[in-house]
C-alpha cells in the first residue's frame, strides 16, 4: 500500500501540469476545448468557469460551469447523434433540486429506538416528521438497526436486493456497495432477476440457452443492407434509446433514423404492431394503413401470431427444413395450432375475435413475412405482461417458421430499441468495476459468519414482507419466503416503481427498519426511518464504458461540483458503516483510496488491451487528457450475424438448452406442470385485458417508458413542463372514448380501479385504440396530503403504479405485468391539488454540534 501514497503525489504533480493543456477532441465532438481551468483532480482543482467532461446512462456529457456552478450541459458525442436529446440538457436540475441535504431520522423513530423500540410507528412512514441529525449519528443508529435485525430475525431479515437505475459508473455504483457491506457482515436476502425482462430472459434461457434480451444483435449494417421487412414490435426507442444502462453510446436512434430513410426510398417494408401510435411511429413515418399499422388489442400478440402460424402451415408457406434442422417440438406446438390437441383450431378468424386483427390481414401478413427477409425487432414491453412468457416464445417460433435466423438481416432481435443493440462491438479493453467480492476476506465477529443465500424475485418483494414462511413456486423450484425486519434500499426507487404502490406501501410500513440512500427526496426516501443524502454523479469522480454492447469509448466522469450541502457518496456510508462492524479493511481493501480504486479499474482494461495489441494512454495521461478513449470496430464485428455459428453447425455450435436446438417445445418446462405455462407457446387469457373488462373498469391501460425521464429520475426537472398536463403526468385516451365520457384535451382526470386511484392531465388522440389508456411509468408518487390515512390514497401526478397488480407474470418467470391491468377514467371535477413533491423537505429538529 505504500505505493499508493507515492503514486497519489505523482499523480497530482503530474495532473497539475498536464491539466493546463489545451485538448482537441477529434473522433466526437466538435473541437471546442473542454477545460479551460485546471483539469478536475479527485475532488479538488475543480473547475470552476469552463467545461467538464462527465457521462450518464444518457450519454457523455459536456457540462459547463460559470462561478463554480453548473449552467448548462449538452451532449459531448455530437458526431455521433444529432438528434437532440432533451434528457441531456438538464444536469442543473439534477444538482440543485428536491435534494437531500442532510441526514435525516425519522422523529418517532429518532425518539424511540433506543428507549421505546416499540414505539418507532412504522405506520407513520411517509407522514412523520423528521430529525436532522449529524452523519455519525445517522451511521450509529444504522448499524444498531442492521444489528438489532440481524439479532431478531438472522441475516435474511435484511431484504438488500436495492434494484435499481443508479449511476452508469463503475465505482459509485450504489446497490453494489450496498451488497459489498452486507456481504461482509453474513449476507442478506437479493433479489432475483430483473423488472425489464423479468419473463423475457426466464422463457428466453430455456428456448434459446441464453437470456437473449440483453444480447448484442445482427449488425444494423445487416439490416439496413439486406432485410426487406422490418417489424417494429411493441416498442418505442424514440423514447428507450435516448439512454442504455452504461452511459448509452448514441447510436441507436441513428440508426433507426436510417431506417426511416430505407422506407422512404422504398428499400424496407416497415411494419408496426402496437395499440398506441407512439412517438417513434411518428418518427418513422409508419403508415396508417391496415396493414402497416396493426393496431391489435392490448396483449393479443400471441393469438394474433398463432392465427398467422395456422395460416403458413395450411399453406405449406413456413421453412420444414429449417424447424427439422434447428428445433425441436414443432410437431406438438403444430397439433396445438391445429387444434388437434386442445380442439380450438387457431385459424386467423378464431385469432381475429380476440385481437381484433381481421382475418385477412392477419393471412396478408404471414405471406409478407415469409415472402422476404424479415427481422421481427420487439421491446420489451410485451413480457411485462400476464404470460409474458408466451408472446417471446411465440415471436421465436415465428422467426423459427419463417427460417432466417442465422441469416443476414433475418430472425428476430431484443435489443434493438435500447442499449443500442446492433451497434457493432469494438476490439476494446473492459474497464474493471466495483465489485461484492472483497479481496480481503472479512474477519473478526461479524465478518467470520458464514454468508446466508436468500433470494426472493424482485416482484415478490412486497409479498414476502406481508407473508413470510408463504412458499412460491419458480422455474421449477419453490421459494420459503424469508421474514423480513428491514428494508435497505439503495440506487432505486421502489416505493415509485413496484407495482400495485398501496400493497407496497403497507409492505413498507410493516418492517422494523427501512433505511434508504438517494440525492433526492424521492418516494423511497419519504417512506425511510433513516435516510443518507448521497451525491450525484456530477459530484464525485468516476469511470464508465459507453455502450452495453459496443464498448465504444472509456469516459472520465469527472466531478463538475463540491458535493451538495452535507451529502455524501455511498461509498462513504458503507464504509463507515461497515467499520461499525469490523469490517472496515474488507469492503474498503485496506481503506484504499477512491483515486487507487479508479487507476485499479483502469489497470484492468490496460492488462486486457496488451493481448489485443491495443496502445492505450496511461491512467495519468488518459485522466488529464479530458477526452473520451475510442475503440474501433472490426470488420468482422460490423458484419455479425447473430445465431450465424449455430446456423452454419448446429452440431458443433450447439445452443445451450437440453436439446442443444431451439425448443418450441419444452420438455423441461413441460414437467413443471405449471398450468400458466404449459410446455410450448400457448394462449391464454390475461388476468385482466379487454376479454374481461368490466363496467367498472373497461380501459386496459398501458405503463410504457417515458420519453421525458428515466423513471422517476428527472421527474424533479423542470423539463417536466414540456410533457406535463394541468401540472400531472399525461394519460393518453382515445378521441371517441373521451367524447363519450366528456373528457376534453387538459382535463384533470380521475384514473382508477379496485387497487387505487390517480389523478392525471388528459391528452385526448387518435394515436391510441379505443379500450385502451397510456399512463407511463416513473411520475413522483403524490399522496394527496387532504387525506390523512395515506393508505390507498390517491396519487395526484399520475403514477400508474397504484393501479397495476403486483401478481406474477407466471409460476415460471415470477416476472411482472405492469401491462396488465383494467382500470376506469372520469373527469375530475374538484379543484386538483398542487404537485407538492419536488419541494425539499426540512426538518422539525435538528440534533448535534453540525446544526
Ligand atoms: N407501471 C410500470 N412500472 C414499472 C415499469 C413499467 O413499465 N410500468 N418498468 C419497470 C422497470 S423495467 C424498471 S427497470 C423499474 C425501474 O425502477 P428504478 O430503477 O427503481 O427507478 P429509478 O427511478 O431509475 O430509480 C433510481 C433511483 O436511484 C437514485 N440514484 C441515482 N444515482 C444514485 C447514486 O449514486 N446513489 C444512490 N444511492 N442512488 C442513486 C435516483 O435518484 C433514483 O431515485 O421500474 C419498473 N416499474
Ligand atoms: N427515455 C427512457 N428510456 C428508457 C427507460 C426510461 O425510463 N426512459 N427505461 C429503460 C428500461 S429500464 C427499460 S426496461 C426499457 C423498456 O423498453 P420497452 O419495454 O420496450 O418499452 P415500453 O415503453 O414499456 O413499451 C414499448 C411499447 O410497447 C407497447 N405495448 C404495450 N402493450 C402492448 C401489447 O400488448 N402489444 C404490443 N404489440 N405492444 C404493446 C407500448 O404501447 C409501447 O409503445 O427502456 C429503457 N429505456
Ligand atoms: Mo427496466
């Protein structure tokens, strides 16, 4: 470790000096020098008039400081992309509003953990009052929690799944410094799986031997050169490729804007399946026709499919020898088309009553499909559904009949409307990151306990909480659910984003202890005992690779600003935390410094790049530069095929399912016998859609992704202005249905059914079916603080998650259905309260020497 001392002075000498060069970018921006004071060393030498390179999972930034604040950001890949990205131009917003600034206590929880545990009120969460406190008593009071849990209930009474949206970087990545601590001191309960895909990648990995949906794609190069028909399925990355997970390398909305030009010149077929005519529609120009725009009912994809797989086996126009060759089970999935095993006959009239998709298109589109190299490219909007296992392995099974997987341009693709799927991969190094494992391994009382495995899917959360012992079923196994005494949540936003909010809420207020950490004041924090003000990421340095797929460029993410009033990075309260318990050397390798941490990274992608013959910068040099690093793309990369080695040799490229094919049917899940998923693509009736709906609740509303947010991040901006309708979030309706219901463009409506109620700006269009409403996701849950229960109150922004159901997708997946759920709209007639979300809250007492 004594090198580090050394190296830290080295580094600071040298990055002192380098830091005053002038640097021209080349590959990505526009050549404006982007420093003009000294280069940011860690935290000090900020600059304070001038450019700072940085990045977010919407991109690289250029972020522009005036006196020591940020004033304006704009995009830094600006050869890259040219369509502008609102996301990119509001890091000021996200500096200084609705923050944290301090850590805070829950009152009734400050005042009776210790005398009183029994007088905490845990039903209080969310409308209690609060008690500033200093960092250290913030830290003591958490760690007594941590301890009085682990005493009452072992290690698995810890729920620190904390899934989430953080920071793109790689050392600041909350939820794995939260896993990093608790590993040290005998574990936790995780989480399993992912909101996303939640279905997608559990039905994906026995078909196909992969997750598949996050899997780089056929080259866009491909696509754009060779398929004839593109369908654009259920999604919309107009808005979903404004960012990835990694800061997003930019080039996915390029690429469809291409795709747009290909349709224009008359080279590509686009063909679009979706109930809302969404924002990319518009962007692409999709025809309005019948056959361009097939506008089916909400959750109908798989009937609608099966009508079209009944019409190429009665024509004998689907590739047998690729479904002998490539798969297995066609024969059963066949009779169960047929008919032969279920006496239902699939014909595209039996599909047309429930899709609503007549006949003869649902016969039109089959032939097209087949007659031309097809890439059916779908979101994943579709598995966030009832069965949301079925439309996947119903959209393989179509690829499969149509024979062009492992083709140029053909097949299907799940990655194409975010992360930039298809973006070909570079020859580049991968940067290291924070990781759970420490390399030293943790000793004394806490550390030497021997870790707990307890995992709970991430959408059964809630329900555990409200029914420990309970056992699940999932993907063939069963689930014990744990009892949990605390929830530590940190880099999400869960109170906001899990479905069925009322249930979540009461889950919530049951456990002993929620602690939470977030720069802002979001719907989790309100709802914490403690919470911890963290920085952002313009407040702290970082490292991050753009591009899930590509790794196109290294990006410096560089501090712009001090760290807003006394918040602090999650790295510091896990170490102090961890230092409560003995732990400290562990988690924090020997208190290494973040600098080291960041040149460890580094060295990792220095080591990888000898073997590729790749010449990189050192870390000084790479840091002081204040460029993005770019890696270049082979020619191999840029003509990828995927699936091209399993197509060429199934035998020596095997997949890795049982049968080493694809399996339209499974013998694996078969014998599950679960009856929500049989053993191949099967329709059955969503808990609720437009089959069932009911006077009460007639409209199947849809929560896709929001253009204008990431989740609720940025739900704070001012940005919100732009989208927001009478001051809450948007619901699309209908032109008809609205004039039958008065509903008038910018009528605060009410939106509800039996799980809760919202209240939402009506924008009345004909860009949605009839039946059907769009509320998207991530608006800042708002209490309407009139009603004093709180519990199953209504929310007056507009977020839909009180009334989607947290019921599992399948026994298979456990995956969620945020999709799935019938609800009724009025005209709200009382004056609608102000939003009061976004201001910060402050404390009613404030405790210790720091106040
Ligand atoms: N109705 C409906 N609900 C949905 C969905 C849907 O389609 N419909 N989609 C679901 C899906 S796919 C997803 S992925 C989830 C997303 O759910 P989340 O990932 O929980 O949502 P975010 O709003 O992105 O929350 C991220 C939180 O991390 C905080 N954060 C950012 N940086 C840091 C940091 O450095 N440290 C700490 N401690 N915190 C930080 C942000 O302030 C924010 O509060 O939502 C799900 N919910
Ligand atoms: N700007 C922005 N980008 C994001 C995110 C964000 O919050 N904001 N979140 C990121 C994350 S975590 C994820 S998981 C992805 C989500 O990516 P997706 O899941 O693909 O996106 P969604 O917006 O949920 O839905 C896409 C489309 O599906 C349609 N749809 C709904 N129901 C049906 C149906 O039954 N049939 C058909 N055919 N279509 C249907 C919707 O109308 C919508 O147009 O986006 C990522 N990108
Ligand atoms: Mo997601």
């Amino acid at each position: 470790m004594k090198s580090t001392t050394l190296q830290r002075r080295e580094f600071l000498k040298y990055a002192g000096i380098l830091g005053t060069l002038p640097f021209v970018s080349n590959l990505t921006g526009t050549g404006k020098l982007l420093a003009s004071g000294k280069v940011a060393n860690f935290g000090k030498d900020l600059v304070v008039n001038g450019d700072v390179l940085t990045a977010a999972h919407w991109g690289a930034l250029r972020v522009t400081m005036k006196n020591g604040k940020v004033v304006k950001s704009t995009r830094y890949f600006t050869k890259i992309n040219n369509i502008y990205n609102p996301l990119q131009h509001y890091t000021a917003d996200m500096v200084y509003r609705t923050r944290i600034s301090y850590p805070m206590i829950r009152k009734s929880y400050y005042e009776n953990f210790y005398k009183n545990p029994s007088g905490i009120r845990g039903d209080l969460r969310g409308r209690d009052e609060w008690v500033r406190v200093p960092f250290d008593v913030a830290i003591k009071y958490a760690a007594d929690s941590i301890k009085r849990v682990v005493n009452k209930y072992g290690n698995e009474g810890i729920y620190g799944g904390s899934y989430g949206w953080q920071s793109a970087a790689k050392l600041h990545s909350a939820s794995t410094l939260l896993k990093r601590f608790l590993g040290t001191i005998g574990g936790f309960t995780d989480g399993i799986g992912d909101f996303s895909t939640g279905a997608g990648q559990v039905i994906c990995a026995h078909v196909l031997g992969t997750l598949e949906v996050y899997e780089q794609q056929t080259s866009w190069n491909l696509v754009l050169k060779d398929t004839k028909n593109v369908v654009i399925w259920g999604m919309n990355p107009f808005a979903t490729n404004r960012l990835a997970y990694s800061p997003s390398d930019e080039t996915g909305l390029m690429n469809f804007k291409k795709l747009a030009d290909a349709q224009r010149a008359g080279k590509i077929n686009i063909i679009y399946i979706d109930p809302v005519y969404n924002e990319t529609a518009k962007f692409l120009k999709v025809k309005r026709d019948k056959h361009h725009h097939i506008q089916l009912t909400q959750q109908t994809d798989v009937p609608f499919m099966l009508g079209m797989a009944y019409h190429m086996i009665k024509t004998g126009k689907y590739d047998k020898a690729f479904l002998e060759t490539y798969t297995t089970g066609f024969d059963k999935f066949e009779a169960y088309v047929l008919g032969k095993s279920d006496g239902v006959a699939k014909t595209p009239e039996w599909a047309s009553k429930i899709c609503g998709i007549s006949p003869q298109v649902i016969k039109d589109t089959a032939l097209t499909l087949y007659g031309a190299r097809t890439m059916l490219m779908s979101g994943w909007c579709i598995q966030r559904q009832d069965h949301g296992e079925q439309p996947y392995w119903m959209v393989i099974t179509l690829a499969c009949m149509i024979g062009q997987i492992g083709l140029s341009g053909g097949g299907f693709g799940f990655s194409y409307h975010t992360y930039n799927g298809g973006n070909p991969t570079c020859t580049a190094p991968v940067v290291g990151g924070m990781g759970t494992h420490c390399n030293i391994a943790p000793s004394g009382k806490w550390g030497s306990r021997k870790p707990v495995s307890s995992a709970i899917p991430v959408v059964r959360v809630p329900d555990c909480i409200l029914n420990p012992g309970k056992v699940i079923e999932y993907n063939g196994h069963t689930i014990k659910y744990p009892k949990i005494g605390m929830i530590y949540w940190s880099g999400g936003n869960p109170v906001n984003q899990q479905q069925n909010l009322n249930k979540n809420l009461k889950a919530w207020r049951k456990v002993d202890t929620v602690i939470v950490n977030d720069p802002y004041w979001t719907a989790s924090a309100r709802m914490a005992d403690i919470v911890f003000p963290i920085t952002t990421s313009y407040e702290r340095n970082d490292i991050a690779m753009t591009g899930e797929y590509s790794n196109s460029f290294i990006v410096p993410m560089k501090q712009c600003v001090e760290p807003w009033r006394e918040s602090i990075d999650d790295y510091d309260v896990f170490y102090a935390l961890s230092k409560e318990f003995g732990t400290g050397d562990a988690f924090s390798d020997k208190n290494k410094s973040k600098e080291a941490w960041l040149r460890g990274f580094y060295a990792q992608a220095l080591e990888q790049a000898k073997p590729m013959l790749l010449t990189l910068p050192d870390f000084d040099k790479f840091w002081s530069d204040n460029k993005a690093l770019p890696f270049v793309a082979s020619e191999e990369s840029k003509n990828f095929i995927r699936y091209k080695e399993f197509r060429d040799d199934p035998i020596l490229s095997p997949l890795g399912t049982p049968s080493g094919l694809i399996e339209i049917y499974s013998e694996e899940i078969a014998a599950m016998k679960y009856k929500d998923c049989p053993g191949h693509p099967t329709w059955m009736e969503p808990y609720e859609w437009q089959g069932n709906k009911t006077a009460e609740a007639p409209f199947s509303m849809v929560s896709p992704h929001p253009r204008y947010r990431l989740h609720s991040q940025m739900g704070n901006a001012t940005l919100r202005k732009k989208y927001a309708i009478n001051g809450r979030d948007p619901i699309w309706i209908n032109n008809k249905d609205a004039k039958r219901l008065g509903i008038k463009n910018g009528d605060v409506v009410r939106v509800f059914n039996k799980r809760g109620q919202v209240l939402a700006g009506a924008k009345v269009t004909k860009d949605i079916k009839s039946g059907t409403v769009r509320l998207t996701e991530g608006a800042w849950y708002t209490p309407d603080d009139r009603d004093k229960r709180r519990d199953g109150t209504m929310c007056i922004n507009g977020n839909p998650n009180p009334l989607t159901t947290d019921r599992p997708a399948s026994k298979l997946s456990n995956g969620n259905m945020a999709n799935t759920a019938l609800v009724n709209i009025e005209k709200y007639k009382e004056k609608a309260p102000r939003v009061y979300v976004f201001d910060e809250i402050k404390p009613s007492k404030i405790v210790g020497k720091k106040a």
